[in-house]
C-alpha cells in the first residue's frame, strides 16, 4: 500500500500582501530567510513517501515545477485546476489520480504554505495517523497542539482523555468549532481535548471518494466526470475545465468532515505555523533582545516588537524608535502597518484589485516559464526591462500591432529572429525589432542571458503579444 502526499499549492496571495501576490503566492516565496521556498520545505519534508502529487493553479504551474525541479523532486502527477474551488474538489482531484495508481493508495495532503520546525515529531505523528488510516478507513486530521488562546484558527474538540493532548494517539473528534472569541478559545487551550485546526489531513483515497460521494454527491460527480477529461499537457495534467467549472466551492471540513461519524484527530506538536498574517511570520522568526525580527538589508536602532521584512535587494531600510509595527517592503509596494491591524491587509487588497492598479498581481519582477522581466523604468509612450533568459529557453515567436523594441545583450547569448533573418548578439551587442516584425528571442548557451529591452509606441501593455509558436502551450 503506497503513501502518496498531495501537496495543495493554491492560494490568492492576499494575506502577506505585498510579498505574496495572486500571481506570485506566498508558498512561493523564501518567506523565513531560508534557502527554500514554503514549497520547497513542504515537499522535502515528505521526501520519505512516494514522489507527490501537486495541485496547483494553472497561473503558477510552471513556478511550481520549476520549484520542485530544482531540488530534485519530480511529482507522480502536477494537476492543474481551471479556477479555485477549494480543499474537497482539489483533494479529490489528487485521490483520483492515487487511485490510478494504485486502488489501495493512502494519501496524506498538506498545504503548500505550512512551517513545520520539528521534522521527528512531525513523521511521529504522521505514521500514527497513517496506520489509522490503513487499519480503520478512517479520516484522520492533524490536531496542532496549542501553544496559546488564538482566534484566528478553527479548533477540533477531541472526545475526553485522561491524558494530555500531546499524545500521540488518535482520537474521535467530536466538532469542529469555527473561529472563536478570546473567552472561548482561553477556554479551549488550557484543556486537552481541544486542538488548533491544521487543514492537513491523512485517509485511503477510496475512502475520502466514498465519502464524499455519500455526503457532497454534486461535488463528487463534477470531480469524476472532470478527472475522466483530462489530458497531459507537457509535465501537467489539465483536467476538464468545463465539468469542474460546475463544481460547487468548498471546503473539505464542510462538505466531508463535519458530517462524517468516522474522524480522528492526530495531535501534533512540531513547531506548526500556517503563517496566515505578518503578525504569524512575526512569531516563527528568530527575534533580538528587543523582540525584533528583520529579514534583508535592514539597520534598526532603539525599536521594539517588530519585523521588517525587504524583498527590495537595492534598498537599505533604517528603522528607528518603531514599535509594533510591520514593514514589509518590495521594489513596487510597501506595506506599514500595526501588528494588531495585519488582518486588513485583506482590505486594502480590494482597495488596489478596485483602484485599475496591479500590484495585487504582480511584482515588479514577473516570472515567466523561461525566465523572468523586471520592469525597471516607464514613462510616455516608453517602458524599460531587464530580461532574463533561461539557459536553453526560448520566448515564444510573436509580433506587436503597437511597439518596436530595442535588445542591448548584457550577458550571455541571445539567438534573435527578426522577420527572416537569424543572428546571434554576444555582450554590449543590439537588435532593433520594427513594430509589427515576426520575432522570437532564444539562449542557445549554457549561462543565464540577460539583457536590456526598451519598448516604445501608442501602447505598451502586456496583452499586445501574438504569439504564433510557443514552446509552453500559451497559444
């Protein structure tokens, strides 16, 4: 019997806005100053089970391969979903791959964007929910053992023990509880029956199908009948949008959880953070005397209980005489705000997504499957970028209706196309590309290529591109 973890990597980057963005989420990010991504940990952190499946947006497919990719890590599966549906369709999306696989599969599913610090207690607790899952059918979810009153988590309320919730031993759950006041959750962390939500969960794919068939029939249906569609796509697999788009949103706890008899809790105490606000990335980083924590390029002088966050690596920030604030700064976005307040960040979010601005979606630098732009100064009728080119990729070959550009080379090789004709720039070398010229941009070497493009016309968005031949399915 194979256990296969799925890794949930959705996400609508609101929450640590301005790091995380719809386009760029936070699971994608060196969020703690570690040498990986969310993503990244998450899968190395199950590298002791079977290669993973991933779930993830169809925005963020090729971040997410190339993630995984560059620390070794090739998935049995990377399914993308058309649109947002939550945890029950994309969890059984991930099963029904499993089953494909082998009919008996347990699947353990974690999200993308969790902090778990103690790898041992971690894989303690996740063989005790495993063998649950193999001997009983059961659902098992992850109970994080609370460390202190929280509202801003659901909680699981475990039937009675006379032992404490440290244990590791599974036990009934009794009620999820939705987010609750400060009375109430004071009240559930000094007993041992009560444990934070984790939304990270461990059952036979055959019994999570059955189960959510017998309780979210619509949900069920429209899962089955999109996985019967699919189709691979490159390393992907697309499944069929037009069936899971009349897929009902919802969450596993709602639609299976809540209403099945057949639930265990298994506690977990492993240094857990879902890291759902500045305030939680705050409480996980290594702070000083003065309760600070700093990530970047950052001078802090007579400052208390703050964290300073610079994803800017031309910027020095210098902080002095602040206290309980959060500053998190980024070449196109900054963001001040009072720990207590971080929760509006989701406000001001919808504030920008209703302003005709974009910086809920990108980054001034924006990832693209061959590398990346870094759009570095604009004005009237004229837009600046620094290019990026991944050794042996190729941009699409397309043509603009309303700007000519010019490609200085500043590293590496480029392979240029423009019309008919082919050369090859080396360093300090350029290109004119006339408006409305057939062209395409390649790196035949072995080294990143960088280079300078500066776009000029009537209109300079990124929607004026045709692309005639992609190497990326874009078409």
């Amino acid at each position: 019997m194979q256990v296969i973890p799925v890794i949930l990597s959705g996400g609508s980057g609101t929450r640590l806005w301005p790091l995380s963005r719809k386009y760029y989420p936070k699971q994608l990010h060196k969020l703690t100053g570690s040498d990986f991504t969310l993503l990244q940990e998450t899968a190395m952190r199950l590298r002791h089970l079977a290669a993973p499946i991933v779930v993830c947006n169809e925005d963020h497919r090729f971040m997410v391969a190339d993630q995984l990719l560059s620390i070794g890590i090739k998935p049995t599966a990377l399914i993308l979903e058309p649109e947002a549906k939550n945890t029950a369709p994309a969890i059984a999306l991930a099963a029904l791959k499993a089953l494909d696989t082998d009919t008996n599969a347990v699947i353990a599913v974690f999200p993308a964007d969790h902090v778990i610090h103690d790898q041992s207690a971690f894989e303690k607790a996740l063989g005790t929910a495993i063998k649950e899952a193999e001997k009983s059918d059961a659902l098992v979810t992850f109970g994080v053992v609370p460390t202190h009153a929280e509202t801003g988590y659901g909680y699981i309320e475990a039937t009675s023990t006379s032992t404490s919730s440290k244990t590791s031993s599974p036990r009934k759950v009794k009620r999820f509880i939705e987010k609750p006041n400060q009375d109430d959750a004071e009240q559930y962390v000094s007993s041992p029956d009560f444990h934070w939500n984790s939304g990270m969960f461990v059952f036979k794919a055959n019994a999570y199908i059955k189960a959510l068939t017998e309780y979210a029939p619509i949900i069920a249906n429209c899962c089955k009948s999109a996985f019967s569609e699919s189709v691979v796509d490159l390393d992907f697999i697309r499944i069929g949008e037009n069936a899971f788009k009349q897929c009902p949103s919802n969450s596993i706890d709602y639609a299976v959880l809540e209403k099945s008899k057949n639930v265990y809790v298994v506690p977990l105490d492993a240094g857990w953070s879902d890291i759902g606000s500045w305030t939680a990335l705050w409480e996980i980083l290594p702070k000083d005397e003065n309760q600070c924590a700093t990530i970047g390029d950052v001078i802090k002088i007579d400052s208390q209980n703050a964290l300073i966050h610079s994803d800017n690596k031309d910027k020095l920030i210098v902080a002095i005489g602040v206290q309980d604030i959060i500053v998190a700064d980024t070449p196109n976005a900054l963001l001040i705000a009072h720990k207590d307040k971080v929760q509006n960040v989701k406000q001001a979010v919808e504030q920008i997504a209703h302003s005709d601005r974009n910086e809920h979606l990108f980054h001034r630098e924006v990832h693209r499957p061959w590398g990346s732009y870094d759009r570095i100064d604009c004005g009237d009728r004229y837009q600046v970028k620094r290019i990026t080119v991944k050794p042996g990729a190729s941009l699409s070959l397309q043509m603009h209706h309303h700007r000519a550009e010019h490609w200085v080379v500043v590293t590496g090789t480029a392979r240029v196309q423009v019309g008919d004709n082919e050369s090859i720039l080396s360093e300090n070398e350029s290109v004119y590309i006339p408006l409305g010229v057939i062209h395409r941009l390649t790196n035949p070497g072995k080294v990143a290529l960088e280079l300078i493009e500066v776009q000029s016309g009537s209109y300079l968005g990124e929607d004026d591109i045709v692309r005639l031949d992609d190497a990326f399915g874009r078409m």
